[in-house]
C-alpha cells in the first residue's frame, strides 16, 4: 500500500511522493538530504496523515522514526 511522504527541505519547500515501506522512507530522505546537503535526520518529514517529525541535528540517520509503516520485506 503506497502513502504520501512530505519532506520539509531547509529551503522551506515541501516535496511530496508516495513510498511504500520504511526503506523507501529512509531513501527518500537521504536522497533529500544529499540533494540539500543535510543530513536526512535533519529534515521535517510526514508520513500520510500522522504528525509531522521534525528533524533533530543531535541525532543520526539510524534514529529515523518509520513506525507504521512496513519493511521490504513485510511487502513482498
């Protein structure tokens, strides 16, 4: 099942795409952090409906919060 992602960028623009798991969830936002040279723990992000995460500098990638939705291999 595919949800909208936005992802606040440090320009203040919101991108959107759909993902489908927590792996595409973590790619988005490294890409986008790359993209903005960032780290992707640093970006704003919402994923469907649920509140909106806002990025913390002190954390690091591995902290990214991707409850609810599945993993690569759940969707296969």
């Amino acid at each position: 099942m595919l949800v909208n992602l936005k992802i606040w960028t440090p320009d203040g623009d919101v991108l959107q795409t759909d993902i489908e798991n927590q792996e595409d969830l973590v790619r988005e936002l490294r890409a986008t952090g790359q993209k903005y040279c960032c780290r992707a723990s640093d970006l704003d992000y919402q994923v469907g409906d649920g509140i909106r995460v806002v990025g913390d500098p002190t954390t690091n990638d591995r902290s990214i919060e991707a409850s609810g939705l599945t993993t690569a291999d759940e969707t296969l």
